[in-house]
C-alpha cells in the first residue's frame, strides 16, 4: 500500500487492519471492497464537471465504440443491473440530452440507445478524465504489476461470477 501521510490517512489505515485480522481471505475482500469505494469516489468526482454519473460514462462509451446496435438488454449485462435499473438510467440520461432511446425499424419491440450529439462530445471528456484519474491512481504500480493485477481481477470476477450462479441456482 503506498504511503501517503496525514492524519486522516493514518485513521483510515486503523480500519485495515482492524477487520478480517487472523483470515487473509477475509482481509483481501475487505481490501478490495475498500479500494474498489475510494476509486468510484475519485470516478465519481472526476465525472462531476461533465455532469454524468460512473456507470452513465460506461453506458456512454459502450454505446460509442459498440459495432452493433446496442440495446437495454445487452447494456444490462455489460453494466450488470436488472432490467429495472437500466431503464432508470437510460430514463435520466434520455431527459438529460445525452442518449436517444429509438424503436428498431426491424423488431418492432425492440429499442436501440443512441447517442446524441451532447452524449458523443461528453465521450470525449471521459477518455481524457478517465485517463488521467487512472493514470494516477495506478502510478504506484509497475508494468508488470498492472499486470498481474488484471489477471488477478479476472480470476476473482470469474469466481464471483460462478458463486453468484451457483447461489441462484440453489435458490430457485
């Protein structure tokens, strides 16, 4: 963990240790849990300016780089909310300007997200924001380590994937 100093630093690293002491599993999801909150917070407020939400920029630039028409139901599964929260969101983001919600001309019952012009200049803004928060924040990392990281991030994705499977499949 880098060093960065201060009081408040310091109270926070109590919480660390404090927790999941004696089981390192535990301890590691802890960790994990605490990192992957203070990264959104950075997000979050980097994407204040712009006037957008973390998972609106995701929804914003997978909708600009999709070679496909992208829709509610596959957006879903890229952002990994129900049906009802993405239809909140692309609610607020249609109100907001940045996204079109349009019928497929082909399947009638279909609905394609579109970006309007607003939304296509505000995905300009996230490469660049995105960029530089996460240069920062992974500066204290090598080449390698970053790495490292990525693969260990699939390996714990793909785990906690198939838990959450294995878990709704007990449950029906």
């Amino acid at each position: 963990m880098a060093e960065i100093q201060g009081r408040k630093q310091k109270e926070a690293d109590q919480y660390w240790v404090s927790f999941g002491e004696g089981d390192k599993y535990l301890k590691a999801g802890l960790r994990l849990e605490q990192a992957r909150l203070l990264v959104y917070r950075v997000i979050t407020k980097s994407f204040q300016p712009l006037g957008i939400t973390p998972e609106q920029a995701i929804i914003l630039v997978e909708v600009h780089n999709s070679s496909i028409p992208m829709t509610p139901t596959r957006l879903g599964k890229i952002i990994r909310r129900d049906a009802a929260a993405v239809s909140r969101i692309l609610g607020r983001m249609q109100k907001s300007g940045t996204i079109r919600l349009m019928k497929d001309l082909e399947y009638k019952n279909l609905i394609r997200i579109e970006l309007t012009p607003q939304g296509a200049e505000i995905c300009d803004g996230i490469e660049k924001t995105t960029k530089s928060q996460n240069n920062r924040i992974f500066e204290v990392l090598s080449e390698s380590e970053v790495d490292s990281f990525l693969i260990m991030l699939d390996k714990i994705n793909k785990s906690a994937f198939d838990t959450l499977k294995n878990m709704k499949s007990k449950s029906d």
